[in-house]
C-alpha cells in the first residue's frame, strides 16, 4: 500500500498536505540540499527512509544513513537507485547501532556533516509494558539522542533536526512523556547549536504500525482487528519526510513544527480505514463478536468475498482520547507556512530536573535492577501534569 493516490483515499484525502509549502520554497530547499553534507540517523525506519529520499532526489553533496537494521538498509538503497539512480554526492549507508563505540568510532573518523537529523526512536505505546523494554525507550528517545547532539556539537555541525511526537503534548503515556522530556534536553542543549523538531501525526501504513498490519493480515489470511473509538489524524510516508526537511532546513533555533489542523487533515477511526482498506483488497468486512469467531472464520469468509473483523473499544494502557499538536501555553506562528504550524521555543528548562532525571536513571542502569512503578514515578517528578493512563492492560494482551 505504496502509492500515494491510494494512501490518501484510504485516510479520508484527496491532496497531499504540504504540496503548496513545498511548492513554494522548493527552489531554496533544493539550493540547500544540493551544497549540504547529511548525516539520517534511524535512516531505514519508514519515517527515515521517508527523509533519505526526500534529501536524496535533491542532490546532496554528503548523504550517510545509519540504522540498526541491515535488511531495511538494503531495502533503502534498492528503493533509491530504483526511483532515482544515482547522485554526484558521496553516499553510503551504515548498519550501526547509536549506543555502540562502532558508531562513536564512525563520528571520530569521519563526523562532517551540515544537518544530522535524528529518526531512530521507540515509537510504541506497547513499548512501556515492561520495565526492560521501557528502559531501552528511554535510552534511545532520551539518551541517545542527547549523546549525538553532544558530537555534534563537537563536530561544529550547524543544525540538529529530531522527532517528536504529537503524543509529546500533555503526554498521557511514556512514550509520549519520553519525547517530552527528550524535549527538555533539547532544550539545554539549543545554547549550544541550533535544533529544530516536529511533532506530526500517525503516519500511515508504517513499519509496525496497526494500518502496516492490515497488510500482514491479508497476506496471512488473518482476521483484521481494529479499534472503533480511537480517531487519529494521519500523514503519507513522503509528507513526514517533507515535514522534517522542512523543520531542519527552515526551522530556527527551538522551532517545533507540526501540520495545521484544518478540513484537509481528517479524523479517522482505524476501523473506518480498515474497511476502506479492505474494499481497496475486494473484501467486504464481517463483523465479528469474538477472536474465537474471527480466526475460525478467516478460513472460510475469503472465499465469499468477506473478511472477518473485529472491532471494539480501546481499554489498554497509554491510549490518548484525542490529538494535539500544541499545548495552552505554547507560542504559535501560524502565518508562515500554508499548512505548517509552527511551536516557538525559548530555551525554557528546570537544569535541576534534567541532572535528577540523568541521576536517577544512571543509578537504576548501574545496578541494573528497577521496576516500571519506580520509572513512572520519575516520570511524574519530570512532568507533574503527566496524566498517565493505567488500564492494567496492554496490546500485546490483544489480538
């Protein structure tokens, strides 16, 4: 569920988002591009990959790509050399892990970049079930991303570009929190070079995402399941790409960019793209009451044109009832770019909260011993208005 055309149907559009503020500075954007040195961490993720390319058909003159992943890597350089060949800049593409003394080796060798911009990130609310997995979300969101500013800085690179996420405003699960606070570094770290960020909607049809899973149910004629009370706003892979070009490359110091919410940007339950979706494959959904229901009857309903679902209310830990991209005591400028709003920031942040947290988290890594009540706990120290959503369930209870 790659083209374009077909991805805006599915989430209630029928233009692309940022076309007329791409449209108006592309001369200047390309311009830039075409003299700058980029270094795409998290670069094979669906929003990275979405970037690279966005950057790559505008001839940059250094282009590095690093991710975890080999396999998504390799699947970024077929997908480049088959939509647009090849470019005079040097690039390459690096299977590295941010954490690791390969990759601070990489930035001692080499390291000479215009624009980093940070996508790698744990992007799931499932991701805070477990005292493990939450600590490693709170190392890559948090960590991580202060530690390549940091070489950056060393490195005399001009701006630092990153993700956030709307779930960052007035956060109701750590996830969302983790970007907040990740925010407060930011923020520290913004007198010392310049950032910039975005805060964007789901973006459709993304690696592990519930609309990317739609794709693995049919193809493993599995029931869809899908909730029918959750109503998101979503954005194509290419416009979360031109929103984090646009916020590096235009973005000043502090700036938070995020889509303007307007008639163009729809709410849309996943049960609605769901049956979108399957109309799309030829299917006509099937209700079902029950997953016994549902998996017994994927092996018959196909063949009848039908598609066993189920959806239902959403009861697990973390879910957000709405959207927002910006908070009450947030400054706004909505004049600049047609569709783009953007956050303005002043370098406002509690350094004696930012040492505890570092402290902490230190202390609970070092004796590698730590549960998930005394994490949130923290977490609420952070953020006092930090509105976390216990349900005592969580997705990976679920079908």
């Amino acid at each position: 569920m790659s083209n374009t055309t077909s991805l805006l149907s599915l989430i209630g559009r029928n233009e692309e988002l940022f076309k007329s503020d791409i449209e108006r500075y592309e001369l200047e954007l390309s311009e830039n591009v075409t003299k700058s040195r980029f270094l795409v961490l998290g670069g094979a993720g669906s929003i990275g990959q979405a970037v690279s390319k966005e950057i790559f058909k505008r001839n940059p003159k250094k282009l590095h790509v690093v991710d975890i992943s080999e396999n998504n890597l390799a699947e970024l350089v077929r997908d480049l050399r088959s939509s647009f060949g090849y470019i005079e800049g040097d690039f390459q593409t690096f299977a590295l892990d941010i954490g690791s003394v390969e990759y601070d080796a990489f930035i001692e060798m080499d390291g000479e970049y215009d624009y980093v911009l940070n996508l790698s990130a744990l992007k799931h609310v499932r991701s805070e079930k477990d005292p493990f997995t939450l600590m490693r979300m709170i190392n890559v969101n948090i960590f991580n991303t202060d530690k390549t500013i940091s070489q950056s800085i060393e490195k005399g690179t001009k701006k630092y570009f990153c993700v956030s996420t709307d779930k960052a405003a007035n956060p109701v699960n750590m996830m969302g929190a983790s970007k907040r606070i990740m925010e407060m570094f930011l923020m520290r770290r913004s007198k010392e070079i310049s950032i910039s960020t975005a805060r964007f909607a789901n973006v459709a049809f993304s690696d592990g995402s519930l609309l990317h899973s739609f794709n693995q149910r049919i193809q493993k004629k599995q029931p869809i399941v899908a909730p029918n009370d959750i109503r998101r706003y979503f954005v194509t892979p290419k416009e979360s790409g031109e929103l984090c070009l646009m916020s590096c490359i235009f973005g000043e110091n502090r700036d938070i960019l995020f889509p303007k919410l307007s008639e163009s940007l729809h709410l849309i339950t996943f049960a609605e793209i769901a049956v979108k979706y399957l109309s799309v494959m030829g299917y006509e959904p099937f209700l079902c009451k029950t997953e016994d229901e549902a998996r017994e009857l994927v092996t018959t309903l196909p063949m009848e044109g039908k598609w066993p679902c189920l959806f239902s209310g959403s009861d697990t830990t973390g879910e957000k009832d709405f959207e927002e991209f910006f908070t009450a005591s947030e400054e706004l400028d909505m004049e600049r770019f047609e569709n783009l709003g953007v956050i303005k920031n002043t370098a406002k942040y509690s350094e004696e909260k930012i040492e505890l947290f570092e402290k902490e988290i230190g202390l609970m890594r070092k004796e590698k011993a730590w549960n998930r009540e005394k994490v949130v706990e923290l977490f609420h120290r952070m953020i006092p208005n930090f509105m976390h959503k216990e349900t005592g369930k969580y997705l990976d209870g679920k079908m």
